[in-house]
C-alpha cells in the first residue's frame, strides 16, 4: 500500500531540485511563498553597527537572519498546505532591504501533489 511522505508536523518534504528521487510529482498546484520583512530595531542595530565596525561576524544579524528564514518557510509551507499540496520544489530564498532599517525575506517554490514512484 502507497503511504504518504511523511514529514514532521510543521513541515513537508522541500527540495531545491526539480523533483524528489523517491516521489513522483504527480500534480503542480503552482507558486507558493512566504514573506517576512524584518527590523533589528535601534537599540540593537547600534550594537550590532558598531560591531561591524571592528570587522568579523555580526551575530545580531545572523540570528536575526536564520530567525526570518525559518518564518518564511514556515509561511510558505502554510501556503502549500492550503493548496492541498504534500510536497515543494524548487525551492529558493531571496531578500532585499526595504528602506534602511527593514530586510525583506522570501521563500519560494512551486507546491505539487506526491505520489510513489512507478
């Protein structure tokens, strides 16, 4: 009997390749995304400035980062699920400032229907 790929509860099987080596796509339900546009906000930006100043790793901005990826990818795969989709390829990230204090992060991929493999 066919079982379905399971994933955690949160999540379904995402790939940045154009189709899963263990599914067939049977069904591709379109463009999903999840949008998340951040501030560090004053007080840790002037940390978080002045740290830059002396060069290497700007740990606020990297937890800030990976924090706004984890959201947009939770967003999209909320997106996916509406769509009554099991599974994401072709799966991307992309970011831009917005003003200069506001990063935007969007996670993108197209939302498909799983199936076994023949």
């Amino acid at each position: 009997m066919y079982e379905q790929p399971q994933a955690p509860v949160a999540a379904v099987p995402i790939t940045t390749a154009l189709e899963f080596p263990e599914w067939r796509i049977e069904r591709s339900l379109g463009m999903v995304f999840g949008v998340v546009v951040r501030s560090m906000g004053a007080i840790k930006g002037i940390g978080a400035g002045f740290k830059a100043m002396a060069g290497g790793e700007v740990k606020q901005y990297t937890r800030l980062v990976e924090d706004s990826r984890r959201h947009a990818l939770d967003r999209m795969i909320e997106n996916a699920r509406v769509l009554g989709a099991n599974g994401i390829v072709q799966m991307r990230f992309d970011s831009s400032e917005m003003g200069q204090s506001l990063t935007e992060i969007v996670a993108y991929g197209t939302a498909v229907v799983l199936g076994p493999r023949a």
